[in-house]
C-alpha cells in the first residue's frame, strides 16, 4: 500500500462571486521511502498540494489518504495530531528562532511529541549530528551560515521521525554549492532511513537527486517529460 495516495483531488478558492479553481482531478501516489519532486509555474496550486499533504487545508472532494490515515475525515483535534506526529517541514526561509541555540530550535519542534527532557536531547543531538552539525549544537543562528541554517532545519523535521517530509523550495536561498550539500544530505537521508520526501520547487537543477519529477499544470500533475 502507498504511504501516499490522493485520487480525484479538487480544491477551489471563493472570492466574494468568484470561484478560482486550482486542483482538480488530481492523482498522486508516493511509496514509502520515495524523493519526488512537484515543480510548476507561479499560481499553479504547489502551496495548495503542500497544504493538502501536511493536513493544514482540506479538500474539497477527492480521496487524501496518507500513512493509512483518510485526511477528509478527519476531525480539527485529529489534523493536528497528524500533523504534530507524521508530518515534519522544511520551508525555504528556515523559520529558526534567533533566540534559540541550533539545539534549542531541534528541541523545540520535538517538545509536542516527547515529554522526557532527556530523551528530547538526546534526539535533538542525534539527527544535528547526522546533519553534520555537531561541533555547532550550541551556535545560534546568525552565528550560522545558510547551508548550516537550513541544515538545522532538516534536522529539526527529522527528529520528529515522521512519515513524510514536506520541502517548501528547500534550497531557495542557497548557492549552488550549499544547495548540492543539502540536497545529497536529503539523498543520504532518504536512503538510509528510508525517509519519505516530497520536494516543491522552482529549480530544475534538483531533478538530478529525486526519483521522480511531476509538473502541476492546469490543476493536474503530469509526469516530467
């Protein structure tokens, strides 16, 4: 069975009398341990996909089945529940707290799921490490640079173990070099640990580390050709 599995996906927006349609019709399926990528123009319903997957938005008809867990029929209490254990995010601005240490900022995000302070630690440790930022768990963000910043970020989606990891143009703000770095990170991860990543971005250089590419046009995804 697929970690995830949408079919017939429609979502609409109103604006007093106007109805905008973005996704409709839409298919996708991602198995366990799979890195794909979404691209699309500007307006296309990226963030409306994103939104749908991590159960922050809801759609309209259609079947949103993720982790065995049917997203339409689930309760506010219960979305959030979802969220807070099978979804962790990587947006492309990092969202750290500048007050917050590196490890302080992993900490934080694993605070709603783990109530031992130790173990909370120990977890935080653990995936900085992984992440390649050991020798910085206590360097605060500024003292960071932006590939170790958005390492952070990984890290603090990791350490959660969700079922799936949402990447908001995950490399948006890097050069080429840090953004190859992060992304072979992403690889090593979802090979070893059998991580589940689904990727929106703008930039066809990530092609090269993901098992599929989709275009979302006109409501749809289509496989990159």
């Amino acid at each position: 069975m697929p970690l995830v599995k949408l079919m017939d996906v429609h979502k609409a927006y109103i604006s007093g009398s106007e109805t905008t349609k973005v996704l409709y019709d839409l298919d996708l399926e991602m198995k366990r341990g799979e890195m794909v990528m979404v691209m699309g123009p500007s307006g296309s319903g990226k963030t409306t996909l994103l939104n749908i997957l991590g159960g922050i938005d809801k759609a309209d008809k259609g079947t949103v089945n993720i982790s065995k867990m049917n997203l339409l029929k689930l309760g506010k209490s219960e979305l959030n529940e979802f969220r807070r254990l099978k979804v962790g995010f990587i947006f492309q601005f990092y969202n750290l707290i500048p007050t917050l240490t590196a490890i302080e900022n992993v900490e934080l995000g694993l605070e709603t799921t783990m109530k031992n302070k130790k173990e909370i630690r120990k977890r935080a440790v653990k995936y900085l490490e992984l992440v390649g930022l050991g020798d910085k768990l206590n360097n605060f963000p500024q003292e960071l640079s932006g590939g170790e910043q958005q390492r952070v970020a990984v890290a603090r989606a990791l350490a959660k173990e969700p079922d799936i990891i949402l990447a908001d143009e995950p490399t948006g703000n890097l050069d080429e070099e840090r953004e190859k770095k992060v992304m072979k990170l992403m690889n090593t991860l979802q090979h070893e640990l059998g991580t589940t990543f689904l990727i929106v971005s703008h930039n066809t250089r990530l092609k090269q580390y993901v098992d599929r590419t989709l275009i979302l046009r006109r409501g749809r995804l289509h496989l990159d050709s």
